[in-house]
C-alpha cells in the first residue's frame, strides 16, 4: 500500500483521517493507490528470490538475487498469498488472492520477520520488504524475464545509493544522498534520513543551506526531526523559515481583507480533490499550515528552552487567526519544557478551539490533559480539574491533582478548585 503525492497534501485537520488509513513518508497525498513497486524494497531487503509453491507453505527458490538463499533452497513462508486490490474507488478497497498455481512464479523481496513490528504480516521467519506488499508473479514459467527486470532495477538503485553513502568525505556524502530523499518515488527516504541523521552537523548545515528554496511537500515531512541533527545553523534556519511563512500568511490575509484563517480556507473545505485557481490561496494556506506545525514540532525537539518566548508568541499569533497548527504544535513543545509561563496559552489555546468546534479542527481534552501533565506547578491544579469528567484520560487528570495535592477528591471539580484556594497561599504553593 502506498500514498502517491500528487498536487497538494491534506490540511493539518484532516491528516489523523490519513494516518488511519496509512502513514508514509511524505504525507502529501491526493488519493491512495495500493501500489507494488520494486524500488520500496531496493533497500529495505536482506533476500531477493524468483520462487514457485511446493506445498502450502513451502516454496523453492528457482533463482536468487540477493542474500544468501540459493537455487534449490526451500522458505517456508506460512499464509503468504497473492493479494490483488480493487483500486477503481479512492479511499475503500477491496482485495481478492489469486490463485497460486503450480507454474506460477513469484519474485518475492524478504527480510528477517524480526525486524518488523509484531503487528506486521509476517511469514515464519520472514517478512515481505518494502511497504509489505513487494512482490510480483507471473503464470508462464517461460515468461519471468519482467521478474529478473524488476529485480535488477532494484540492485541498481542499491549499488547506487549504496555508493553514494560509502563516500569518505562527510560534505561529499550528504551531496550525494539528498536527492535520495527525494527521488524515486521516495522510496529511499527513511533510509536516506537517517543516514544524513548520522553524519550529524554537516549534514545539518548543508540542510539549512537549502531550507528556504524546498517545496511545502518536503518541508512538510523534514522540518519535524531537524533536532535530530545537532546544528546550530540548522536550528536558526527553522526559526526563520517560521518566521517566513507567518509572514507570507500575514501577507495573503490583508490580500483577503480577512481576519482569520477560516475565511480563506473554510471549515470542511474538502482537501482531496486536484487543485482549482479559485482554491490557490486556499491551497497555499494548507502548504503553510503543514510548514508551521511540522516546524513548531520540529523546533520544540530541539528541546531549548531559549524558544520558549517564541513558540508561547507564535501561540498567540496562531490564537488571533484562529490558526490551529501552531497552536497545536506549541503543546507539544510546552509538554517538552514545561515553564509556568505557558499554562496561560495552554488554558487560552482550550478555550479557544474548545469553544468554536469545527470539523477536522476540533480540539480534544486529552491533547490538554497531556501538555498540563507535564507542568507540575500549583497553577495547574485548576486548569486540569476542569478534566477530572473528561471522559478519555480523565483518570490521567485525576492522578495528576492527587500527586500534586496529596488528597484524592476524584471526579469533584468543585472540590479540587476549592482545596486550591483554600491553599494557594501556603509556602510552597504560588497564586
């Protein structure tokens, strides 16, 4: 299964739709096509084999391309089948298997089963590489020449990117891996990224040489693990590509003669369908939203709290036009480095989108539940007693004013307010 990133990516409220479905590298997406690519695996296998069905679970390699199974060997891989999708609608798929047959061929790419997640599909001991899904057949057994095809264009991506993270030189490296990111359908993205990850600061600063002039689909996807790299450079760069992009934002509202984001992109605007002039700003708002919230992400990673001052500005700017994702994003960074000076945005940021609820924009209590856990102040005692009956993570809020009062009023919010007047003024506990 694959995303294939066509024209624009989803806005930030509709993205947890996206991820339900299924999450890839770069969340930029205009439909969903259940795709079988060679490439997905070119890195990502240990085993590359042509094979044909013993018994029901037992197949014997006819050629190998990759690792050490040979011609001749048998891989028992238990319940494997040949899925086939329905791709004709655009979110729901139906899928059927096709019928293993005694001259059927099957390239498959493998992996150790190991190094997946246990909730994975899995085959014995192995796993399908790639997306889960690499592996292709053919019914003539005089017909498998498409098979070695797609198996050789794999190796060559290997050799070559291979290559290219073998070079001695660091600076020389990192030119040479970033159009990995990239290119080739993305397939080589996760292993690209964490490869740059290693080579560290250099690879950083050659990223904040390239920020300004990247696309909203790449920053989108690359902005949220920048602390990752260790770069001052890197770090400065993301404050001002921030700082930009509030500003274009600014630029195109006075173009509207708006006061919020809401009136240029509508609430329930559908975000799926290919862009139209009427929708450009529109469009352009979305690219922005999905740089502003991966960037704040991003910046609060670096977990330095000399940020502080401006991830609670950027809370309130993002607060004056109704803008969620940095104000979502500012949680995450207040969960990170707690400070008293951000309970007042956290409260205000509730208040606001708690109270004008929209679809694909609401705001959850749990996501306030969660910043306010981590800010083990006295300040805090009335913001989560306002969550003891919240329903999903209620418990979490409870627990919370029971450790820092030491009394466990349970789900009486009255009751906890009123133990904190009673007590803020005490040596210890601040007003």
């Amino acid at each position: 299964m694959r995303l294939i990133h066509e024209h624009r990516r989803p806005a930030i409220g509709d993205l947890g739709v996206f991820l339900l479905l299924f999450l890839s590298q770069l969340p930029c997406v205009a439909k969903i096509v259940f795709r079988r690519d060679p490439l997905d695996a070119a890195l990502d296998s240990t085993a590359i084999v042509i094979m044909h069905q013993q018994s029901r679970d037992a197949f014997q390699v006819d050629e190998g391309f990759l690792g050490d199974i040979g011609k001749g060997q048998t891989l028992l891989l238990p319940g494997f089948s040949l899925v086939v999708w329905d791709e004709s609608t655009i979110i729901c798929c139906s899928e059927r298997i096709e019928p293993i047959q005694s001259n059927t061929r099957i390239l498959v790419f493998l992996k150790p089963a190991s190094t997946v997640p246990a909730h994975q599909q899995r085959y014995g001991e192995w796993a399908v590489a790639g997306l889960g899904n690499c592996y292709f057949w053919s019914h003539d057994p005089g017909d498998i020449a498409p098979l070695r095809e797609k198996a050789e264009q794999a190796l060559v991506l290997r050799s070559s990117w291979e290559a290219a993270r073998n070079l001695p030189d660091k600076q020389r490296r990192v030119e040479a891996l970033w159009p990995y990111l990239w290119d080739h359908n993305d397939c080589c993205y996760k292993q690209t990224e964490a490869t740059l990850q290693e080579i560290g600061a250099v690879a950083g600063d050659y990223i904040a040489g390239r920020l300004e002039g990247m696309s909203y689909r790449q920053k989108d996807v690359f902005l949220c693990n920048f602390a990752e790299y260790g770069s001052d450079r890197l770090h400065a760069e993301l404050i001002l590509e921030l700082k930009r992009q509030q500003q274009q934002f600014e630029v195109m509202l006075r173009s509207h003669g708006a006061a919020t984001r809401d009136e240029i992109d509508p609430p329930g605007r559908n975000h799926y369908y290919p862009p139209r002039p009427e929708n450009a700003d529109a469009d352009r708002i979305s690219g922005i939203s999905g740089v502003l919230y991966q960037g704040f992400i991003g910046l609060g990673r670096f977990r330095d709290r000399n940020d502080l001052p401006f991830i609670r500005e950027a809370a309130v700017w993002g607060l004056k036009y109704r803008f969620r994702q940095p104000d979502d994003a500012a949680l995450a960074a207040f969960t990170l480095m707690p400070d008293r000076q951000n309970l007042p945005l956290i409260e205000s940021i509730w208040k606001q989108y708690s109270s004008r609820q929209f679809a694909g924009n609401k705001i959850q209590a749990y996501e306030i539940i969660q910043a306010l856990s981590a800010h083990r102040f006295p300040e805090a005692i009335p913001l989560m007693a306002r969550f003891v009956n919240a329903g999903f993570m209620q418990d979490v809020a409870r627990q919370f004013l029971a450790e820092m009062t030491g009394v466990n009023l349970g789900g009486n919010e009255r009751g906890w307010r009123d133990w904190y007047e009673s007590h803020r003024r005490e040596p210890g506990v601040r007003n």
